[in-house]
C-alpha cells in the first residue's frame, strides 16, 4: 500500500487498532458499522514516474537548495536592544523567569471538553457514545469534528451529519488525535489575543506541518505515527507562553516586541516551558522529555532519540517547503538524518517526492 495510504489511513483510523466501534444502543451495546460505505481511499497525487520529466525533475529537489548548507539550525545570539526596546527586553524576561519559577503560574490549560474526552479514551471500556455526548456539549467543536469527518481526507465516504456518526469514523485513535490538534490550535491562535494573532497563526501553520512530516516519516522508517503526529504537534507548544508573555508586555508598553528578541527568547525558553506544559496537561511523560531536549544532539542517543531525531528533521522540512522561514539545510548531512539512516532509506525518498503535495493537501483539509 501506498505510504500516503497508509497515513491516510492512520489518520482517518481506517485499518488501525482500533477493531469494530463498541456503540451502546438501547441499554445494551451493538457493533456499529463505520459507514458500509466502500471506502474510497483520499485522491492519490501523481507518483513522480507519471509526471511530465520537467515536473518531476523541479518536484524532486526542493531538499536540495542551492549554495552553502547548513546541517543544523542557526544558533540565534541575544540581541542588542536599546533604549524601549531594552525596557520591553527585561519585561518580558521577567515574566518568563517568574513563569518558570512559579509552579502555580497559570499556564495556558486544555479546553475542559478536549481534556475530559481524553481522559475518558484512556478508559478501556469506554464507548464511543460516551465521548459523542461529550463532545455534542461544544458546539464548535461538534461543528469541527463534522468538517473533519467531512473533509478530503474522508473523499469517498458519504457525508455524516451527526456527532455520534463522525465520532465512529474518526474512531478513537482519530478522536485522540483531533481531540490534541484542536486543544492546540485553540491555545496557540488564542493565547496572545490580537496583538499576538499573527505570530499565534505561524506557530500553528509550523506544528500542523510538523505533525504531518513526522507522521509521514515516521511511517516510512516504521515507527509509531501517531506518536509522531503527537510529538510534531506539541514539540514546540513551549512558544505560546513566550507569546503570552510577549503580548503582555505589549499591552503594558504599547510597544510589539521585536522579532529578534521574539525568536531568540522561543529558542532560550521554549524546551522548558513546553515541558512544564506537558506536565501540567498530565500527558503521558515521555511527552515532556522528548519536549524537554528536542533540539539537543546529544538527546538523539538517549532514550527517544528517533523522535527526536524525527523533529529535528522535520523542523528542516517544514523550513525546506516554507511553513517556517526557509533555511538552507543539507537534509541528509543532519545530524537526525544520519541518526536515522534516512539517506539509504528508499521509503523515505519517494515521501520526500510526495511530500509537498501530500502536507499541501493535509494542511488544506484541517
Ligand atoms: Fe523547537
Ligand atoms: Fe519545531
């Protein structure tokens, strides 16, 4: 089967674990069927042998940039900010030293129905009803949950008009999935109000696109892809308190902290803070360590080296195709590509030839 069959099929929870759907129906429980629909895989892109020579040759090297490579990612220096600047400077770093300090700060939390639909699929014998009735309790939400199960990544499958319906064909695996995603593009569009709204809506645009590579490639080196969906989404979620923190200051000040600082403070903060947040959202704890050391080499050898060596890849990824700002990396000169062999890897070239057009397609259903 095709990778992106496969990832689609992961992420749709068409041919998981996850076994027939246990709905309980009249005091007792029947087995639902997940739409007896045939299932229609989602529209397949051109494999590089069936485009136009031109095409595919221009399609094939968007990991090959010209001019001088770089096998790891800039190491930013503290700016040197005067006068207001300055003043902004030391505000906002002592509201992260505080953040940091203070084991009571409020971070930015789960929403109540994502968090309790995620405890209650922790439980073995919960059913899919339960977490519908759940779910049905949030409109936006509800409304979500349809568009998802309504989207390309469903194409073939009639269209569900219920929560209880598109509850089954996300099955539990999904609903987890979609159930984190939400929670994070909630908190990180949300988190630095309108001063924060633009650098809120790249954070989001990055982990999305993170999640999608680190699924993908995941799948191509055999290795857990929604493990890896979950660590693309939530690595760098450590950057909203940063936001938070910045859009304080703005507020205070009326004065925007400059990008520079901005990033150079993500870079400093953002491992700490995205563990503190792991903690606090009770996710399993690998989560937080594999958060804490995410961009360290070092880590690479340790216990969940291969994701971390999945998010530095594809922190190179999601630069080479522009949803960060694009850097000029030697894909396979990394230090995680050799970690993870990725340069003998035949699976793993034909996703790098898919890829942009895949992440194109998965971006533009969510
Ligand atoms: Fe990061
Ligand atoms: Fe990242």
């Amino acid at each position: 089967m095709a990778f992106w069959a496969r990832i689609s099929d992961w992420w749709t929870g068409r041919g998981s674990d996850d076994g027939p759907v246990a709905i309980e129906a009249g005091g007792g429980t029947a087995v639902a069927e997940a739409e007896s629909v045939e299932v229609t895989p989602i529209p397949r892109v051109a494999v590089a042998s069936e485009r136009p020579a031109e095409e595919s040759s221009s399609a094939s090297c968007w990991w090959r940039p010209e001019g001088e490579l770089m096998v790891r990612g800039p190491r930013l220096d503290k700016p040197v900010l005067a006068g207001m600047a300055g003043e902004i400077e030391a505000g906002v770093l002592t509201a992260l030293e505080q953040a940091l300090g203070d084991p009571n700060i409020e971070l930015p939390h789960l929403p109540r129905i994502p968090q309790q639909v995620l405890m209650l699929s922790r439980g073995e014998a919960t059913s899919l009803r339960e977490i519908a009735r759940l779910i049905a309790q949030d409109q936006v939400l509800s409304a979500d949950l349809l568009r998802r199960a309504n989207s390309a990544a469903y194409g073939g499958l009639a269209k569900v008009t219920t929560v209880e319906s598109a509850v089954v064909r996300l099955g539990m695996r999904g609903i987890r999935a979609f159930m984190i995603s939400q929670s994070v593009k909630h908190v990180t569009l949300a988190v630095g109000g309108k001063a924060g709204r633009s650098r809120g809506e790249s954070l989001w645009r990055e982990s999305l696109a993170s999640a999608y590579v680190m699924a993908t490639v995941a799948d191509s080196i055999n290795s857990q892809s929604e493990d890896a969906f979950l660590a693309g989404l939530l690595h760098d979620i450590g950057k909203v308190v940063v936001l938070r923190c910045c859009c304080e200051v703005h507020t205070k000040t009326g004065q925007a902290v400059p990008d520079e600082l901005f990033d150079y403070l993500c870079q400093e903060y953002h491992e700490l803070m995205g563990e503190m947040i792991a903690e606090r959202w009770q996710l399993p704890p690998q989560v937080g360590a594999i958060i804490k050391d995410h961009h360290s080499e070092e880590g690479l050898t340790g216990e969940h080296g291969t994701q971390r060596a999945l998010i530095q890849m594809a922190d190179a990824v999601v630069s080479l195709l522009e949803y960060s700002p694009r850097l000029p990396y030697d894909l396979f000169g990394m230090p995680a590509s050799v970690f993870l062999d990725l340069e003998t890897n035949t699976r793993f070239q034909e996703t790098l030839v898919l890829l942009p057009e895949m992440l194109d397609l998965a971006m533009n259903s969510d």
